[in-house]
C-alpha cells in the first residue's frame, strides 16, 4: 500500500523544505520502506530550464531528461532514488496538459475549470508513474498564503480525504523566530500559517518548526494547543552545523517514530550508520584543501547547489575539508589570474552560458594547465580548456565556441544532429530554447588504459548531459597533437565526452554533469579523484 506524505511551507520560504523532505524520505528509507520523492512548483513555466540561476539557482537534471528544481538534486543525494520526470511538475506542466486535454476534445464540452479539471489533473500527477514504493514524499513549493498554490492545496486537500488518514498524511514546516528585543521565540507566525492551512481545509498532522534555539517545552505546548496538534507532533528542526546531521537530528525529535505512528506502521528502528560516519567526517577532517570555482554566479552557491555537494563528497571519500573559492572569472579579465589562483590546490570551472566571463575561465584552464594545478572542467568548463588548448598549443588563435557568435576556428560547435540510442534527435539552431538542450543521461565509451577509465574502474559509463554546443569533432585530429587525449566518446564514436592531458598530474574535461550523481555516501569517483589530486598538490606546496 503505497502512502503520501504532502509536505507544506509556511511564515517565509527558504526553510529547507526541500531538505526536510529528503531527510524524512532517508528515515523513512532507513527504516526499511522504498520511498519516492515528488515536487509541485507552483510558478507557471513548464520547468525551470528557462529560468535564470538567479531566479531558481541550480537546474537539477534526470536521468530520463527532465529540467527540474534543485530539490530533487537533494532528495537523490539523500535517498539514492534516481529521480525522474514525473517527479517534478509546475502549474506551466499541469495546465499544458489540460489545455491540450481540452484542444483535443477530451473535455467532452465542459467548461474546463480549477476545480475539478486542474485539481484532478494535480492529483493524477501526483499518483502518476509509481511502482509499489510505501511511500511517496510530495513537497508543494512556495509559501501557504501564495496565490498560485491554491490549486495544489486544494488537490492534496481533495486527497487527503479520498485516501483516507491511514494513507495521507500532511506535514507543515514553519518558523518559529527569536525576538531579541522581548527576549522570546514567537509561535505567533505558526499559529497563523496553520489557520491559513485550515482555512483552506488542510489540518496539518506534524508541524516541523524551524528555530535556531531549543524550543522549550512551554512553548511547544503553546503551538499545539492553538494548531489543534499533540505535543509529540510539533517537532523542533533546529539549525545543524552540516545538512547531513538533518536525518539524525530530525530522528531525535521523533519526526519518523510520530510518521509510523500516524500510519499506524510498527517499524524498526532506523538504521542511521551511514549517516553517521558522514557527518562525523565532516566534523573531523584530517586537513584541508582549497579549490577555486570560476563562474558566474558565484555569489549565489545555490546556483551551483549540486557541485558544492559533490565537492563536500570528495572530501568526505579523501577524510579531508574542501574550501571554495568562489571566484567571478570577469577578474582575470582585468587582473592577472596568478594573484588569485596561486595558492589553491585545484580549479574547477563549472557548466555556464554565454559568452560573458569566458576569457577569463579561460585563463583559469592555462593557468591550472601551465603551473600543474588539477584542473576539473565540467560542460563549459571542458569547452573552455579545448578552447583554450587550441589557441595556445594548436596555434588557432581565432578558436571559439560558435555559441559566442561566428569565429575562425569554430572548435566548440552547435550540434543539430545526435543519436539518442537508436533514435536520431534533431535541433534547429534557431529552435525553442526551452528543453531543446541534448539532456539526460547518455552512455560513454572510454579508452582503456586512459585516466579516467581507472578513476572510473570501467570503460562504459553513463552520465547526465545539459548543453547545445559540443567539441567539434573535425578539430581531434588538431587537438590531439597538443597532447590532448580524448579519452571519452559516444558510443558511434561522433561526440567527444571527456578530454584529459595525460602528461598533466591532473587535468579533465567532461561535457556532462558528474556533480548530479554524486551522494554523501557513493561520492562520484570524479570528484573523489580530483580532491586527492589537490591534497597531493598540497603536499607539493
Ligand atoms: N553553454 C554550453 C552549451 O550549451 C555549456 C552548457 C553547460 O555548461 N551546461 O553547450
């Protein structure tokens, strides 16, 4: 019997919602249950693969190619369930269905409305592509109170009902603020973002409050008289020095003894071993490393939410600290790259767009290819070091990528044509930009005896892709004098994959996105690769 958990936000956004939801699901999963995790984003484009970082921060990407919130880059890394499209709908995807729903006829000449044909379209998402997993997480984005998530409340209100409490259940995250001036944590803001909830039919089961103090008992009884809640259920979610404490720390609170107990489920006692070995890891390093990150957006670490992460996993797989250097490549634009990056122990430049803050990520790829610095580049950051390689070693000084604009020797080109299995997938150059990139995971040959075959420990591999522009194959030839190997391919042998200079300590560049797969506990073998190439190049310095 598969359950649904509805997980609401209330008082302010930027709760951790996000996380809150994937620590449950690894209780939950630490208990023994097969979980799946699902987000409803109430905004209007059909995914975020148009939106800017700004706006959402990272693009998390499936395997199966979906353009989706970061949120589901924290529930696989919390979970190790592969996400997949039909975990992440919008209200742009919910309304592209009915409307064609209705331009097809379907509607048998209605009046196609909210309620029901949108709600009904919500609560068919939400119980759509499920495989007997007992549970599944649904976290509804945005704020109660918001406008536009009135027709996901009122689908999971609908839900709640028709399954019945021994299989729905909501849990409601908000915030309980400490006010200096009185000295005192408020239950105020709580107590109305439960009556907006009721309000709107929804008597949330578990309140989760976010503080950054203990609640005192006193107060906790306070939040459950007025939200209509036994104490046990108004759980603290106190503020943790690493998110991988959030399981324990929510464990401690009883959050998922009081889950099992709403279902009525005897459960074991969660196994948290894993968990534990993480975060006393990350408490206890055995020294530290330094890493320059050069992009764009590197005053907003959400942006690179997923890197950040797969970063902290290669230093929890080498037992040590990994300190980032956000840098904004438009510097070396100005200034010398040697004043920044001489002391770091490796550079990673990360997937990007566009044509601003280039010269200077490709600075970044000669400094760390000149001076002997490992040097990590991901999508952009592998474009960037071909690039970079062609001018400087090749003698092709009009090298560029043709996604900056016509140039002499266009070695970054616009792929129209690639084979997706057996399948060929073809884009316009003047297309839609919207879910037109090559996305999702594609199989790669590697050549054996090559870097990254041993980093790997195989030579076929499968990894998570989101970009327009490839390596043009026609320049290898030219390339491959400089010393450059191209030490990954597609499987027709047509799209290079992985570049690597092997007479370099350390010097990689993928066109896919390894960060996406990297978990606290499997870190990717990439990153576990690069951090010990930067504690040895710390050993040097
Ligand atoms: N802008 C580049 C492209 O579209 C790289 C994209 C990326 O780094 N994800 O190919």
């Amino acid at each position: 019997m598969t359950r649904f958990i509805f997980i609401t936000g209330g008082v302010v956004s930027s709760l951790g919602k996000g996380l809150s939801a994937a620590a449950l699901g690894a209780l939950l999963q630490a208990r023994g249950f097969r979980v799946r995790l699902r987000k409803f984003d109430p905004y209007i484009n059909v995914d975020p693969g148009t939106m800017s970082p700004y706006q959402h921060g990272e693009v998390y990407v499936t395997d199966d190619g979906a353009e989706t919130d970061l949120d589901l880059g924290h529930y696989e890394r919390y979970t190790g369930v592969a996400a997949r499209k039909s975990d992440s709908q919008t209200t742009g995807r919910i309304y592209s269905t009915v409307i064609s729903r209705e331009r097809r006829g379907e509607y048998l000449g209605a009046t196609v409305q909210v309620i029901p044909h949108v709600t009904d379209a919500i609560k068919e998402a939400i119980q759509a592509e499920l495989g007997g997993e007992d549970f599944v997480l649904c976290e509804i984005g945005g704020t109660v109170g918001d406008i536009e998530g009135l027709p996901f409340l009122e689908a999971i209100r609908q839900l709640g009902n028709e399954l019945g409490r021994e299989r729905a259940m909501f849990i409601h995250l908000t915030l309980v603020p400490y006010i200096p001036s009185a000295g005192e944590l408020k239950s105020k803001p709580t107590q109305h973002s439960v009556k907006e909830l009721l309000g709107l039919g929804i008597q949330p089961d578990i309140l989760l409050c976010r503080c950054d103090r203990e609640i005192p008992d006193s107060a906790r009884k306070k939040i459950a008289l007025f939200c209509n809640l036994r104490e046990g259920r108004v759980i603290p979610a106190l503020d943790v020095d690493t998110i991988y404490d959030v399981p324990m720390a929510y464990h401690a609170q009883g959050l998922d003894r009081e889950v099992c107990r709403h279902f009525g489920l005897e459960a074991r006692e969660p196994d948290l071993g894993r968990w534990q070995q993480i975060v006393e890891r990350v408490r206890k390093p055995e020294g530290a490393v330094t890493i320059a990150v050069i992009g764009k957006y590197t005053h907003l670490p959400d942006a690179y939410k997923s890197l950040s992460e797969a970063l902290a996993h290669g230093g929890i797989a080498n037992n040590v600290g990994v300190k980032l250097d956000w840098l904004d490549s438009e510097i070396f634009e100005k200034d010398d790259a040697v004043s920044y990056l001489e002391g770091v122990n490796g550079i990673l430049v990360p997937g990007g767009f566009g044509e601003r803050g280039s010269e200077g990520k490709i600075e970044a790829a000669r400094f760390a290819r000149e001076r002997k610095v490992p040097y990590f580049g991901i999508c952009f950051g592998m474009q960037m070091a071909v690039i970079e390689a062609a001018r400087h070693l090749a003698g092709l000084n009009g090298a560029s990528s043709t996604e900056f604009g016509p140039c002499a020797d266009p070695v970054i080109g616009l792929m129209t044509e690639w084979m997706k299995g057996d399948q060929l997938e073809k884009r316009k150059a003047n297309g839609d930009l919207g879910g037109t990139m090559r996305l999702g995971a594609y199989p790669a040959k590697l050549i054996a005896g090559s870097r990254v075959a041993e980093i790997y420990g195989t030579t076929e591999i499968s990894e998570r892709h989101r970009h327009r522009y490839e390596v043009n194959i026609n320049y290898k030839p030219r390339l491959e004098k400089t010393g450059m190997r191209f030490s990954g391919m597609s499987p027709d042998g047509e799209l290079p994959e992985i570049i690597e200079f092997p007479d370099h300590p350390w010097f990689i560049g993928v066109q896919f996105h390894p960060e996406l797969k990297s978990k606290p506990f499997e870190p990717h073998p990439l990153f576990t690769s690069f951090i010990k190439a930067a504690v040895e190049q710390s050993r040097l310095v």
